[in-house]
C-alpha cells in the first residue's frame, strides 16, 4: 500500500518530538543522516521495503515503537 513510509516518518517525527516544534528540524536532520530524507516521500511513495526497515531500526535505535494497536497506518 503506498504511502506507508511517509506515515511512518510522520509517526516516528511526532513521537520522537512529542510535540515540540522545535525537535521537528533535529529530528528531520537526524533521519537524513541516517540515509532517509523526509521531504523525498508523500502519501503516494511506492513502500520500499529497505527503506521501511531502516525507519524501523532507526525508531528501535532512538527507543520509539511505531506500530500500536490503534495506528491506522498500514502493516509495518
């Protein structure tokens, strides 16, 4: 399903930020270090399973858990 990277980014963001507008840009930084730029994907980004992965290892490396039980964001 298209789109399921720029939800996890978007979630990975809003969670690693809690909020604070001023984490965005650090933040937004951190995951273009790591290989993943933000402002690359929206909603009709084709998944890429690579890239997934590497959201998900960078979320596990900063203590984040994506997925819950109420997330509407697709299968990752």
């Amino acid at each position: 399903m298209p789109g399921n990277i720029k939800a996890m980014i978007d979630r990975l963001i809003e969670l690693r930020t809690k909020g604070d507008k001023g984490l965005v840009a650090p933040t937004k930084i951190k995951l273009i270090m790591k290989g993943v730029d933000p402002d690359m994907f929206d909603s009709a980004s084709p998944d890429n399973p690579v890239i997934i992965q590497r959201i998900i290892t960078m979320a596990k490396e900063m203590g984040l858990e994506l997925a819950s039980s109420d997330e509407s964001v697709g299968h990752f």
